[in-house]
C-alpha cells in the first residue's frame, strides 16, 4: 500500500519537514501523482546528524560484539526476502522499472546485506617477539550517503550494508523522484532490529533548477558528517567531489557511465548480440555498465545492425507492474533528455534503426521504444550525449586502432566489453582501453560496479567492491609491552 504522505525517518521515527511543506511525486507510466514527499532543507538534515550522533555515541550500535551486529544485518536480508514484492512494486512505481526486474535488484540487495554481515569481524592480534599487539576496527563515524534514482533500493543497500557492517550510523538522501524504496529500507532495517538513530532518512527539496539541492548541500557541508558516500550522475559527481573537498570530507563516489561494446568481425556474434541488447535494454537501459555505445568492424556492421533492430522492434514495451513488460518508463525528466538525444542524432546523420518514439497502444506515459541510433560518428555531438536509457548507438570501425580510439572517446567509462575470437588481439586491445574492468566474449549479467577509469582513483577506487567496510572505518593499533621491554632514555 503506497503511503499518501512519505515522511523523513528521524531517530525511529516520521518525522515532517522542517518546512512543513510536501512536494508531489508522480508515476512515469501514467503522469499521475501516488505520493507528497517531505521537503528536506538544511534543518531536517542536522536534525538526522544530530540522533546519529546521538546513535553512535550512546546506542549499542557502534559497540556491539561482531556476531550481534551481523545478525542484524542477516536479518535486514532475511526481512528483504519477504518483502521483495513490496520494493519491488515501489521501484516500478517511482522508476518505472519492469517489476520482475526489480524483484532481482530486491534480491541483490539481500545478497549485499548477507555480504557485510559475513565480512563483520572482531579486532586482528599481531604478535610481535617483544610486545602483543591488535588492531581494532573502529566505526569511523556518521555516513551521509547520497544514492540515485537508477535501481534505488539496491543503490541504497550498496551504500548502507558497509557503514552498517563497520559500525556506523546513516543520514540518508535518496534521489526525490523515487522516495518510496528508501522509505521501504527504514522500515525493513527497523524490522530487523536496527536501534533508533542509526538509520535515518531525509528526501529532496524543491528546487526549479536542481531538486534536492538544498538537502544534499546541507549534507556535504555538516561538520558532524565523517564519511560521504555519493552515487549518481557525472555532472553531479564533479560538483560533489569539490564540495566535499572543500569541506575536507572523505568521499567515495561511484558515477552513472557507459561501457562501449567492440564486436570484431570474427566473433561469435549471436553471443555478441544478446550481450549488447541485455546491456543496452536490461534495466530500462539505466545500468551502470550499459552497452549504449556499440562499436562494429565494418564487414558485419550490417548484419550486427540488422539483428539488433530487429530484435528491438520485438522486445515489450508496458506497464511496469505487468510481469509480461521487459521495458518499462522512464522517469520524466529522462525521458525528454533520451527524446531530445534521439532527434540530435537524426538532425547529424543517424539513422534510426528502430524505436525512437512511443510504442503504439501507449498513448499517456512516458514510453519510449527501444531505439537503435546506427551510422553514429564519432565527431557527433549524439556520440558523446550521456544516456541513462533505452537507447543503444552503432558506429563502425575499420582497424584495431580505430575501435581503441572510439572507445576511450566514451564519456564516463566504467567498462568495456571485446568480442572477438583472436585472444590475442583482445589481450592486447584490453589494456589500451581506459577502462578499469573489460570483459571478453562474456558478459557482466550481475552488473558488478566498476571503478571509474581515469577520474579521481584515490575516490574512485574506494568503491570498487560491492562492501567497502575499510572506507567506513578506522582502525587503531594498541601495543603492549611483553616483559621489560627496553625503554630509550633522553638525556642521563
């Protein structure tokens, strides 16, 4: 049952705004409004550091022996499990994710909760010859974790299984156009044991040019945030990267990107097909490791173009919540971005292969057909748009130096993807792509996150993993003396 009024989560509790004020929020496969949405401003955001604070320095949390902690986490996963109907039916009414796709991120997400609670270990010893020593893991603090509207609740469980695992307490701030999976987690982490405080949850603000600005400023800027964790969109992430280095804050950030797909003319390209349609139009398309950039040796261009046309033409355009759907809607401002992308290519010279406009049958929402841009150069101002959606681009190429160069010319690379049966090509081609993860003839179907290649490593690199407990700890060396351990003396 979808709630009329989605609160802040405050110390185990609703909360409203500190405004008093709600916004709208509206399902993107009719345009009608489902829920009013707390308004979160700066007061809201002290308000959640302040009982995390009050969570890490006298509730249980921080302190409690490494096997209690991860039975709580293994029962945030359990409770997941029962609920996966629940999240699943809210992803697909605030993304407009297919709900059977969404029952798997449901899924993953449980399996990051059972991850971080088997990784919660007590404090390493290190014996030395003349003195016993331990290091001991620390919470390193309070996390302020700001997470995106591509599959939320698994989002948010990628960013809240670590800090919960190394003892932390959370303020939350989910993306404002998908509130309902966060508001979810709060009531599944409650479920399960989490004490009060630890968890909290402060959603968007309204703004005319960048909605949840206010909220996710205030928590960047707060002193009594230890730790930054942000997911999201590269123009964002650049602007959050200055921001928390301006306010001397530890950040790891994972970025929206792309993963340029390279199928040579000798590869199995059945296999290279169905690899490049599940990157392109799994998920909506909004993967983090999406293939929506393809580049094609020239002499089977046209049958790779062919067999990808017309197999988008057949994939199911619906409703979310219709398990027969394979793709579903877009979030509003999406939709237009991907819409007007689709008209830039067509002005440039693109031709559209298939899709490029609303499905017949679907005459409100916002729809769009899985599109296939081909011919697309690598001079257009098509070929370097940011695309967080059902659209896929086809360029083809002609040497081995011409594919590297296409591909690292991809904006935001977070992979990359080689077909061909020459391995000795792939391993060398591998490594002049700038690309931290490269598959070869296989396909990354869990959508493991990648490192940014490239931009920021020190930042980057922190979120390599699914569970990145170090990021959100410290760890502290105690050693003591064994017998009468010499002791230098300054002056006699």
């Amino acid at each position: 049952m979808v709630p009329e009024t989605v609160s802040h989560f405050i110390g185990g509790r609703d909360v409203r705004s500190a405004l008093g004020k709600t916004f709208g929020v509206a399902d993107p496969a009719t345009g009608k409004e489902y829920a009013q949405v707390a308004v979160g401003v700066a007061g809201d955001v002290t308000q959640a550091v302040l009982a995390a604070q009050t969570a890490l320095e006298t509730g249980p949390w921080p302190g409690m022996a490494a096997p209690d902690r991860a039975r709580v986490l293994h029962g945030i996963a359990d409770v997941i499990d029962t609920r996966a109907g629940d999240i699943a039916a809210a992803e697909a009414l605030g993304t407009g994710l297919p709900v059977t796709q969404a029952r798997e991120q449901a899924a993953r997400a449980s399996e990051l909760f059972r991850l971080a609670a088997d990784l919660v270990a007590p404090a390493d010893t290190a014996p030395g010859q003349d003195e016993s020593g331990y290091t001991v893991a620390r919470p390193a603090g309070v996390a302020g974790l700001i997470t995106p509207w591509r599959t939320p609740f698994l989002a948010q469980a990628r960013a809240v299984a670590p800090a919960l695992a190394a003892g932390c307490t959370i303020v939350l701030k989910p993306d404002e156009r998908a509130p309902l999976p966060a508001a979810l987690l709060a009531q599944v982490t409650t479920a399960a044991g989490l004490p009060d405080g630890v968890l909290n949850v402060v959603h968007g603000s309204l703004h005319p040019k960048a909605p949840g600005a206010q909220a996710r400023d205030a928590l960047i800027a707060h002193p009594g945030v230890d730790r930054l964790w942000f997911d999201g969109d590269a123009a964002d992430w650049q602007f959050v990267v200055l921001e928390a280095a301006g306010h001397g804050k530890d950040l790891s950030a994972e970025v929206a990107g792309h993963a340029p797909g390279l199928i040579f003319a000798d590869a199995d390209l059945d296999l290279a097909v169905d690899s490049a349609l599940f990157g392109a139009f799994a998920l909506n398309g909004q993967r983090r490791t999406a293939t929506s950039t393809l580049l094609v040796e020239r002499p089977v261009y046209d049958t790779v173009v062919g067999r990808l046309a017309q197999r988008a033409d057949r994939i199911r355009v619906g409703a979310p919540a219709d398990p027969a759907t394979q793709l579903g809607a877009l979030p509003h401002g999406q939709y237009e971005k991907l819409a007007s992308c689709v008209r830039l290519g067509v002005r440039e010279g693109a031709r559209l292969a298939a899709g490029g406009r609303r499905p017949p049958g679907l005459p409100e929402g916002n729809y769009l057909a899985a599109t296939v841009l081909a011919d697309v150069t690598g001079s257009t101002r098509v070929f370097t748009e940011e695309i967080c959606g059902p659209v896929v681009r086809v360029t083809p190429f002609d040497t081995d130096e011409e594919a590297v160069s296409l591909a690292n010319a991809v904006i935001h690379r977070t992979a990359a993807y080689i077909w061909t049966s020459d391995l000795r090509r792939a391993h060398r081609l591998a490594p002049a792509i700038q690309s931290a993860s490269t598959w070869v003839n296989s396909h990354n179907a869990p959508d493991r996150p990648a490192v940014v290649a490239g931009r920021l490593p020190d930042l980057a690199g922190a979120a390599a993993g699914h569970v990145n407990i170090g990021f959100y700890t410290q760890l502290r060396t105690v050693r003591t003396a064994a017998d009468d351990a010499p002791v230098p003396r300054f002056w006699a």
